[in-house]
C-alpha cells in the first residue's frame, strides 16, 4: 500500500495550472477549459493510440478526418477503402472494430456517440480505457482514465512498490483518488501530458514537476525505479512463408480472410503461421506452380504475442495460368495499402535485387 495520502487539491490544481500553459498541442484536442471535444475526433484518436506512438498516430489521423470527416461518413466508407487508410498503424482489429463501432453510432445512435461510460462500452472495439477517456474528454464528465502514462506517474506520486501488472486494480484506486470532477478532461489529458513529456519511463524531469510536493517517490529519491514490472515472458517465435509472385510489371496481392491474424487486409499470399520453419524445398501456401527463388535470411516482425519469422520467395509467372487476386503494379503503390509485415518482405525482395 502507498506509504501516504494525498489530498485532491494537492494534484489537480498545480497540474492544471501546468497544463494551460504547457499542453501537448495535438490535432484532436479542444484547447483547455473548453471541457468538451468532438466525440468523433476523441474516439478516432484514441482508438489510433492504443499501442501506438502520437508521432505514429498524427499524419493517420489527419487523413482519415479529412477523408471521413464524420463518424457518418466514416460508417458509409468502404471496408477496403478504410483498411488500406489503417494499413501501416498496425493491430488491425482496431480497423475492423473502427468500422463496426462508427456503423452502430451512425444506426443504432442517430450519428452521436452515447456520453456515458455504461453506454460506451456497449460499442465495438471501446473498453474501458477508452469509454472513460471518452466520458472526461469529450463530455467533460467525470471518468477516471487510466493509461501507461498515467499508472506511471500515479505509481510514482504514491510510491507504489507493486510490480505491473498485478498493480493495475491499485493504481486505479489511487487515480480515483485524485481525480477532480471539474475539468475532467482537461485533468485526465494533463495527466497524460506530464507522463509524456515530463514524468517519463526513464530519467523524470522532476525538477519542473509542478506535483512533485505532493509525490512520494520524488522525496524518496526512487523515482527512477517505479512503477516496478514483473518480468515478461519471452514471446515465442513462429514462422511463415510469404511469395512475391510477378506477372510482367504487376505483383499478386490477396485480400485476407476476414477473421484471424491481419484479417480483411490485403497482404502478399502467405502460409499458415507454424511452430517450425517450413522444411527446405518446400513452398507451402504458393500461390502457383512457380519456380521459385528464396531470398537468404528471413523477415522478422513482433506481434504482441510472437514473433514471426518469415521466409520470402520470388517468382514470375512466366507463362503459368495468372492466379485470382489483385493484381497491382509493382511499384511504391503497391506497397501503400499493405500492413507493414508485408511491406518489409517487399523491401526484402527489393534489398535482393529482385523486385
Ligand atoms: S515529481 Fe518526478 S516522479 Fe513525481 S510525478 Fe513529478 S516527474 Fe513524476
């Protein structure tokens, strides 16, 4: 248990001083005290910020807006219009549960986000993370909002020494705590700010803390060394094989099933993800007969919970009956609308001389 209590006032007030003058100045925001967003561009960014960074997030969020400036017009959008805007933001469910999500405010909802939590987390792809944060931003109700950054600052302000996760439901508690019911949103965003920019992962700048006469670990002098995180697991390694297959200037591209793994993106054909590598000679999920060439080494990428090895071949058609797929000229083009796994098989092939 944290070794002290801290009064609300001692948080809310310094840090939303703090705040209007040193806010984070971000595309979806409504500037502070304004105590209210637009839901559309509050849900939007969040969804687009769950494991993802704000530098990542920005250029994706300025072109779905200006393309779909609407949850409606979002909702009316083509699946394969949105998937390919998302391709390159990774975690893709997000994409597919975007569109659900916009789909059942716009016919279930008249068009408008619901204000309260309850009524959030009925919605596709929102839990509770994003329906308080939804609440307090766009709303300007009282939520308690609770992401990485914030369970890092709480953490330090109450000297929590227990590991993550395990400390999550505490910290929760504590944030609880301290949240203010005026200017929530503003509240939850200034704590996001000084985890960003301030109350960082390594080295905290608690010098310009405008808390830190309240916070613990500061007077303690292990900042550095909370939150505490239990060791993880090593994630485990699987493999696949994925073709480059060429008719003339064009390459094949697959729409994925809709269900699994990068699911209703368009990618390069590819097997089934194994346990171990495909044996040598063998080629399985080939698109066609081709005679293929195997580029040395493999392709890596980390998914949450595996890393995927992959082997990349090369083809032409050269004669061969043309596949069913999309057939797209093999230029910068192509690569665009493909998740970024895929994207790095084609510079692999390209880095080989062979695209
Ligand atoms: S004083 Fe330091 S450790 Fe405490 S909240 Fe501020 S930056 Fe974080």
């Amino acid at each position: 248990m944290p070794a002290k209590e801290i009064a609300p006032k001692d948080i809310a007030a310094p840090l939303l001083a703090w705040y209007d003058r040193s806010h984070r100045r971000l595309p979806w925001r409504a500037p502070p005290g304004a105590n209210a967003a637009d839901p559309y561009r509050v849900w939007l960014s969040e969804i687009m910020l769950q494991q993802t960074t704000v530098a990542a997030v920005i250029p994706y969020f300025e072109h779905f807006t200006a393309r779909w400036p609407t949850v409606e017009a979002l909702a009316a959008a083509e699946d394969g219009d949105v998937l390919a805007a998302w391709a390159g933001l990774g975690y893709y469910a997000r994409a597919r549960n975007l569109l659900a999500c916009a789909r059942a405010v716009a016919n279930d909802h008249g068009g408008h986000f619901p204000s309260t939590e309850e009524a959030l987390l009925s919605l596709p792809g929102i839990g509770a993370y994003t329906a308080a944060a939804i609440t307090a931003i766009a709303f300007g109700e009282r939520a308690v909002v609770v992401d990485g950054n914030v369970e890092r600052v709480v953490a330090r302000l109450f000297a929590v020494e227990e590991p993550l996760p395990g400390a999550k439901p505490a910290l929760r508690a504590l944030t609880d705590t301290i949240t203010p019911t005026a200017r929530a949103g503003d509240f939850a965003q200034a704590m996001m700010d000084l985890g960003a920019t301030v109350c960082r992962p390594k080295s905290p700048d608690c010098l310009v803390c405008p808390i830190i006469a309240a916070c613990d670990a500061a007077q303690r002098g292990i900042a550095d060394l909370l939150p505490k995180k239990a060791p993880k697991a090593a994630r485990p390694i699987r493999y696949a094989s994925v073709y480059v297959l060429r008719d003339g200037s064009e390459i094949l591209l697959v729409r994925r099933p809709p269900r699994g793994l990068l699911g209703g993106m368009l990618g390069l054909p590819m097997s089934e993800i194994t346990d171990t590598p495909a044996p040598e000679g063998t080629h399985p999920g080939a698109p066609s007969l081709t005679r293929w060439s195997r580029g040395e080494g493999r392709v890596t990428h980390v998914f949450t919970h595996f890393e995927l090895h992959l082997t990349v071949f090369s083809g032409d058609l050269s004669g061969i009956t043309k596949p069913a797929g999309d057939w797209r000229a093999a230029d910068e083009s192509a690569a665009r609308d493909l998740p970024t796994l895929f994207r790095k098989a084609l510079d692999f092939v390209a880095c080989i001389g062979d695209f």
